[in-house]
C-alpha cells in the first residue's frame, strides 16, 4: 500500500463498516489520553462506555444472524462457534500480556507487588477482574496505578455478558417473543438498577458490576435488531446523528470527572452519542470523512491490544522507577505512548491476526489451555506470597528486607480504621458530601478491656495504627479508633475536602462517644501544617488557615477540659521532600541506611517545616490543664537528619506517611508520654 493510500478513507465493505473502527480508536485514545494525563482529559474514561456499545451491537448483530438464518441446528453449535470466535479474538494479546507481566514481575518486582501481581493476573485469566476491584477500591482512588491489570475490569464485564446473552437471546427467539422490546425491557431494568445503585451511594458496586452496565450493551444490541429489521424512524436525519452523537461524547469528555456520580446518568452521554453515530450510518459526513480515514480504522484495528498493553507499561514503569521527576515523568509517558502502539501492532499483525484466522478447533482449546495455565500460575505466586526467593530476579535479599518494613500495618486497611465507608447519596455526591455509617470507628489494642482510649484524626493518625495497637495491648486498653483522609475533625471548623460533612461528623461523633464513654485519654494525630493555608480550612466565612486551626483547637481542648479527659495532640512527622526511594533500592546489590538516607530531610528542614503549626499547638495547649504535646522530632530525627531508614528498615511508607516500622520508631516516646499524663491524673 502506498503511503499516499494511507491517508484515504476506508470503503465499507459487506458487513464490514470502517467507522465503527474509528470510533474503536477515538475510544481507546480517550482512555490512554485519561490514563497518562488524567488533568487534560479527565473524562477520557468514558471510552470504556463507548466500547460497551460497540460490543453490544456487533455481537448482536452475529449472533441474531446465526439464529435467524438458521446457521446452526442446534444450540450448542451456536455456541461453540460463538465461543471459539471470542477465544480466537479475545485471548490472544491477552496471553501476551498476562504472561508478559509474570515474566517482568519476576525479574523486577519486590515480593510484596509479587504477590498482588499474581492476584491480578489470576483474576485476568478468569475474567474475574472487576470484582476483586469492587471489593477493594474504587477505579479512581490514589493506589491505582499500583494495579497494572486494572484495567481488565471492562474485559471482565464484556466477557460475563458473553456467558449469558447467546442464552438469553436465543431464548426470546426460540420463545418467539418481541425481540426488541424485550431487548427494551432489560436495558430499562439495568439502566434502573444502575442508578438506584448510584442514588443510594453504591457507585463502586455500579461501576464494577454486570448487571449494572448490561444496559451500555442492551443499546447497542436494540439498535443491532432494529437495523436487521429495518425500522424506518432510525434513518432520518443521519447526519444530525452523527454530528449530535460526536457533541453528546464530546460534551461526556468534558464534563465527566472522577468525582462525579459515574456511571449513572452521566453515562448516557458517551453512551447515546455512540448509538447515535453508529446509526448514522457509513456514508454521513462524519463517519466517512473522519472515523472512516485509514490512519484512524488502524488505530481501531489494534485498539484492542493497546488497550491491554498501555496500562500495563504505565503501572510497571511507575511502580518500578516512580513517578517524582517531573521531566521523567512526561518524557517516559511519550515514549510509553509510543512502545504501547508499538506491542500493540506487533500482538495484533503477528499474533492475534494468524490465530483470528485460523478456524481450526484444537487452536481455542490451546489458547483456553494457555490462559488457564496463567491464572494458575498467578494463583502460585499469590498463594506463595510472591515468591521472595526466586531465581534470577534483580531484586536482592537486602532490598526486599527494606521494602518489607515499609509496608502499613495490616490493621491499617481495615475499612472500619480509614475512610469509614460512607453511604453517599446521588445530591450528596454532587455537593462532594457525605456522612458516616453507624459503625464509624474500628477498636484497637485490648478490644475487650473496659480501659478506653480515644484516638482519631487524618491519614497520619492511621499510619500511627501499630504504635496504638500496640500500646493497647501492652496497657490492656481498648483503643477506640478511626480517620479520614485529609480530615481535620476540630469543632466548628470546615475543611476543604472531598467529603467535609463527613469530617465534621467524624469530630462530632468523637466528642458525643467521650461525654459519653469518659475515655482515660483522647489523642489527635493530624498533618497539622497541611491545615496551614488559607484555601484549607475557615471557621464560618472569616477566619481561615492558622487562626481557623488555633480557634477550632481551642474549642476543641475547652470540651475535653470540661470533661476533664486528658487530650494529647501529637505532632506530625517529617514530610521527605520525595517520595520512597524504591527504585535506588530495588536494583542496589548492597542498599544501606547510609546511602538511603543521602536524601533525607535535614532536622533544621522539619523544625523549619512545623514550626508554624507546633507553635499553635504548643500555645494553645498551654492554656489547658488537661492538655499536651506529644514531641516526636528526637523519635524520628537524630541531629543532623530525619533518615529514610534505621536499622535496615524504612521508616516511611510514602514521603509523608510512616510505615509501620516507622509507628513504632514513635511508640517508646508515645508510652512515656501517655505514663506521665495518665499517671497525673486522680
């Protein structure tokens, strides 16, 4: 083909339409867009929808052709070819990128990313990947990118509605019911439970769940029979349809964030706009001169294989090297860009191209074998804890011995410990609010003594979890516990974060259990110097950054003096100026405390650092009996610096947040403090 031929449009061709392809690639360009600059293109996600709806009418359209015309004589045959075309399709570049990340995972990756690894591939295999992620977290939360199978959600979901519409559909004909209404009947049934998932708050359980996005491919799938049996109303107006189907995906593209009520109506957008274009048909405007043009149906032909390839190389790379430099970061991203399109051409011309073709049998009960063979193999290393002795990896003992004490304390995900789930109502979603659930705090130490301790606050208070755990059992007290990220639950003070009523209540509930529990002590752990700034939080619409936090501490300490509960507020830890340095680790022969900690924060930059916020506490601690201070520089800093590690072990888990080895550096100086206060006390 000469490059000139490159640039023309793609005839359609039989069955064959080429702007469907295009849209396959606006689609999968939406979603590498989101994943590799989430600020530019924050609704990129949307192309998954996109996706769905294609899927629905293609496989659709098959299917009711081979049931109609009488293809088969009976259901199994029906099925075994049905099955066979997906294994040819579907399995292929998935082998390649399964095993690709076993192969990468054992050379590169730590034991403890091992292990997940495995998790993830074992839940790949078996198309099971959107629910090991519905009961972990949601698609958008921070640890993301440390899933480098994340993306095999959609996969999953498209797959599960494989298993049952061949079933379904050949049901409703067999049973000569109205295929399009019945069609109808279970877009409008999933379209309904979808949003009453997203209006209670169950908008993780909407995203992950099949039955909640069966109605993304019951569009496509009506709009399949509607074109088989020609109904008139759909072809009016086709260039209309287009042009309004690329602004309702547009408009989906800028105004769809993570933060809003996603999929729920939302969805409609990306997906009605997908319908509409596919409706207009080959020959509008649009499709013919844009969706049609050759480079984009070749960005579709491989959109499949990018797909799979493009988060995979993004989650590796910023698991392995990180992601802090800002110049790495974006040049790394643009060559990833570049070697995902690459592995994508290479999987679909010389692997899945040759195995779509072949329609010899024993070739999907190869390809059926080859990936049960990988989710078993991701099942062995899980179940081996990642292997931490395997042969040829570049990872040594040493390395894998830091990153261990690096790790949180398992009580820290607890769901009852950090980020109680909240029930998020639709309205509340859209005001960025929320509010506990009855159980909001989860129990620490002695959990069946009657000695009660308090201790709640931000991120930093569940990083202290270990310390308290085990100050609790020692002191045989039950320590009564919780935290929200970016919360800081003082009295009468607003925080500016994604759920602030959910922090508000967070400081409401803590106070109502003291009045009415009366706990031996109350302890506060907060990234107090995060609450600094202006734009953080305000008392009414006045008082804002400092003085908001010294207003609301002392209100806070007034109640707990009244009380006469003894309140400690302990200070925050040293921020490092980056993040962990795991990439200097991983590949280092010899990693020691000394090289780590070349890059440590000095202790004349933590002092500098806190200053501000440790002088309110100081002062307005001052002014209660009942109240202190808990130092923790001298546990966490010596003269010079604060190290990255001591004693072969990290004691950050990220470059704010302690690791459990760094808690309980913390734990002798939190035990001498709450003997001395405690043993003041009548």
């Amino acid at each position: 083909m000469a490059i000139r031929d490159f640039f023309n449009v793609v005839q359609p061709k039989g069955f064959y339409r080429p702007d469907i392809d295009g849209m396959r690639a606006l689609a999968v360009l939406a979603v590498v867009a989101y994943h590799y600059s989430p600020s530019s293109l924050p609704g990129g996600f949307i192309g998954v929808d996109i996706f769905l709806v294609i899927s629905g009418y293609l496989i659709t359209g098959i299917l009711v052709k081979a049931i109609k015309d009488n293809e088969f004589s009976t259901f199994g045959g029906l099925l075994s070819d049905f099955y066979q075309r997906r294994i040819r399709r579907i399995f292929p570049s998935l082998i390649l990128v399964l095993s690709s990340c076993l192969v990468i995972g054992w050379l590169v990756l730590f034991s403890s990313e091992y292990e997940r690894l495995g998790k993830y591939v074992a839940a790949g295999a078996g198309y099971l990947e959107n629910f090991v992620l519905w009961n972990e977290a949601g698609y958008f939360d921070l640890a993301s990118i440390d899933k480098p199978l994340l993306h095999l959600w959609s996969l999953a979901v498209e797959e599960q509605f494989y298993i049952a519409w061949p079933l379904i559909l050949w049901l409703i004909t067999r049973r000569h019911w109205p295929l399009l209404r019945s069609i109808a009947l279970i877009a409008a049934v999933t379209f309904a439970l979808n949003i009453s998932l997203v209006i209670s708050g169950h908008i993780t359980h909407a995203f992950y769940s099949p039955l909640a996005r069966t109605w993304e491919l019951m569009v496509g799938a009506w709009l399949a029979i509607a074109h088989r049996h020609g109904v008139t109303w759909l072809s009016r107006w086709r260039s209309a349809q287009s042009w309004g189907g690329i602004w309702l995906i547009v408009a989906g593209l800028a105004l769809i964030e993570p933060t809003s009520a996603f999929p729920g109506f939302w969805a409609l957008l990306p997906v009605i706009g997908t319908a509409l274009i596919i409706n207009a048909g080959p020959n509008t405007f649009f499709n013919e001169r844009v969706l049609s043009w050759r480079p984009a149906v070749w960005v579709g032909l491989i959109s499949y294989p990018l797909y799979l390839w493009h988060w995979v190389l993004l989650s590796l790379m910023v698991i392995v090297f990180g992601d802090d430099n800002p110049t790495f970061r974006h040049v790394s991203r643009l060559v990833l860009i570049v070697v995902s399109i690459l592995l994508a051409w290479l999987s679909y011309r010389y692997f899945e191209g040759p195995i779509r073709r072949s329609r010899r049998g024993y070739t999907s009960v190869g390809l059926t074998a080859a990936i049960a063979i990988l989710g078993v193999a991701g099942l062995a290393v899980y179940a081996a804890s990642g292997l931490p002795d395997r042969p040829a990896s570049f990872v040594s003992v040493k390395a894998e011995q830091y990153v261990k004490s690096m790790q949180m304390d398992a009580l820290a995900n607890s769901r009852d410990c950090f980020n109680p789930q909240t029930k998020m109502t639709f309205l509340q979603k859209q005001g960025r609010d929320a509010y506990l659930p009855d159980k909001w705090y989860c129990e620490l130490g002695d959990t069946h003594s009657t000695a009660i301790m308090l201790a709640y606050g931000d991120s930093h208070a569940r990083a202290m979890i270990p310390a308290l755990d085990k100050y609790g059992k020692a002191t045989r007290t039950k320590i009564v516990f919780s935290s929200i990220g970016s919360c800081l639950p003082l009295t009468d003070v607003i925080v500016h974060t994604d759920y602030p009523n959910a922090c508000r209540e967070l400081g409401e509930k803590a106070t109502h259990f003291a009045s009415e529990v009366q706990p031996e002590a109350v302890v506060l752990i907060e990234a107090w110097a995060g609450y600094m700034g202006a734009e953080k939080i305000q008392i009414q619409h006045s008082i804002t950054g400092g003085q908001a936090l010294r207003t609301a501490l002392s209100e806070t300490l007034d109640f707990y003096q009244k009380l006469g509960i003894p309140i400690v507020l302990m200070e925050d830890n040293p921020q490092q100026r980056q993040s962990v340095p795991k990439a200097r680790i991983r590949f280092s022969e010899n990693p020691s405390d000394q090289r780590l900690n070349a890059t440590a924060l000095a202790r004349v930059g933590y002092e500098h650092q806190q200053a501000d916020a440790n002088g309110i506490l100081e002062s307005v601690a001052s002014q209660y009996p009942l109240a202190s201070v808990l130092r923790v520089g001298n546990a966490l800093c010596n003269a010079d610096i604060c190290p990255w590690a001591m004693q072969h072990e990290l004691l950050y888990y990220d470059s704010g947040h302690l690791s459990a080895a760094g808690s309980l550096q913390v734990y002798p100086v939190f035990v001498a403090h709450m003997n001395a206060i405690l043993k003041c006390q009548p």
